[in-house]
C-alpha cells in the first residue's frame, strides 16, 4: 500500500486539480453571463437571502425558525426548474449547437448580411420619422417558426418597402411583429410573449416593447423596435432594450451581432479574457 502511495506523481495529480478548477471556473463564468440582465438575478438574490437567514437562525440557535426555512428552501430546490424554466431553456438551446457551434445567419453571406442590415434601417428611419409603430424580429440560431405559424406567411425578399407595405397603418397585417429569416420575410401580424419582467422601466413600456422584450428572453432573436409615440427606435437583445438609437448606432449594433462568431480554443479564451 505504502508503495502504490509513492508511486502517484504528484505533478499529474496537480494538472488534473488545476484543470478541474478551471473548469469549474468557465461554468461558473458561462452561468453569470447567463442570468445576466434577466429575472434569474432577482431570483438567486432572494435564495441568497434565505441562505443567510437560515445561518444566523442556526448560529443564534432559533430552531423554529431555522427548521421552517430549511423546508422553505427544501421546497424552492424542488421548485427551481419550473421557475428557471427560461434561463435552462435557454442554456440547452446555446449548449446544443446554438453560440458554441453555428453562426448568426447562417446561410447568408456577408453580402447579404450587409443588404439585410441596410433594409431594415432604411425601413425603421422612414418609419421613425413617420411615427409608425413597427416590431421586427430577425431569428437567428433558435428557431421561431411556433410564432410564425401563428401569424400570416409572407415569403417574400426582404426589402424597405416591403416592411413600409406591412407597418402601414392602413395595411391588415401592421398589427403584430414581422419575423425576418435570413433574406426573406417569412410571416408578419405574428404574436410574441410579453416579458414577464416588471421592473424598473419595463413598467413604463407599452404592449409592442414588452412583446420585442419578451421574445428576446426566449430566443437569441434580434428585435427592432419603432415607437408609434415618440418615433424612437429601440434594439432589444436577450431582454435587454436599449432606447433612443440614431441610424449609425443601429447599425453598428446589427452588423456586430449578426457577424459571425468563429470558434475559439481554449487558448484564445483565456488570452481574450
């Protein structure tokens, strides 16, 4: 026994240790990145808290108290797929060849990346100024065709005049979002989910932006959004909504999400962070 002990080679024992933490670390990291900027931060805090609240209850020996949150929490452990169902749906879908292995838009080249982005900025500045409200969906690597099926097949190339035809207030389809699949604009008059999300400004926000918000926390969806108000253009991306965005802002933020993203190594991840 004593020889079999001697014969371990402690350098070995160390790389599997350092690999081991490092991956720990790239979960972790991946995990934070995740939730970042939706309701799961909320909902960690609050667990956060009842972990707390349980160590000070067993420190200061309250064993009534203690016992009853550690049921609490018992039944939130239980619980948690169902109310993290987003967050895990979306980590399945980026872990399953979504960021890691394909690309945005994908079948398109860059050619044609660059005519989709100057369409639908010609089409939201003629609609800003015009004040007509629009919410347009670009799918990327999660599928939407659930939502498409429930709106009214277009098919057609995409173009600024198409998307002007279909916002018009005078048009049958301008109510509900457009979803545009690579080149082409497969269906309008479509229904997305609202974002469950009540904080902060998202309180303020009208049907069309909570749907723009809502779809972008279930897919990795782009979403352009043109206030029937104010005329101002808003860009929402993985629940997040940034506001009041001039012309060369819109598409400088387009362009560099739809690019794609080449697989890196192990290497070039570390170097980069």
């Amino acid at each position: 026994m004593l020889e079999q002990i001697k014969n371990i080679r402690p350098d070995i024992f160390n790389v599997s240790s350092v690999i081991d933490v490092l991956i720990i670390v790239m979960v972790l990291y991946w995990v934070v990145l995740l939730i970042k900027g939706t309701r799961a931060v909320q909902l960690i805090k609050g667990l956060i808290v009842l972990l707390v609240a349980m160590a000070i209850s067993n420190w200061l020996k309250l064993y009534a108290v203690h016992w009853l949150l550690n049921q609490v929490i018992t039944a939130l452990l239980v619980a948690l797929p169902v109310v993290f169902q987003p967050e895990l749906r979306r980590a399945l879908e980026k872990l399953g060849g979504g960021e890691l292995f394909a690309t945005s838009f994908p079948s398109l080249s860059e050619h044609d990346r660059t005519r989709a982005v100057t369409e639908i900025v010609r089409a939201v500045q003629i609609m800003s100024r015009e004040r007509t409200g629009a919410l347009i969906v670009l799918e990327r690597n999660t599928g939407l065709e659930e939502y498409i099926d429930k709106g009214i097949k277009i098919e057609g190339i995409l173009s600024a005049e198409l998307l002007l035809n279909i916002f018009s207030p005078r048009s049958p389809l301008h109510d509900g979002a457009v979803i545009i699949r690579g080149s082409r604009i497969a269906a309008a008059s479509c229904i997305l989910p609202l974002t469950e999300n009540n904080n902060g400004i998202f309180k303020e926000l009208g049907t069309r932006h909570r749907a723009g918000i809502g779809i972008s926390e279930v897919s990795d969806a782009l979403v352009v959004i043109v206030s029937e108000e104010t005329g101002s253009i808003s860009l929402a991306v993985e629940g997040l909504l940034t506001q009041e965005l001039k012309e060369s802002d819109l598409i400088n933020r387009l362009s560099g999400v739809l690019q794609p993203k080449p697989v890196r190594s192990l290497a070039s991840f570390w170097r980069r962070k």
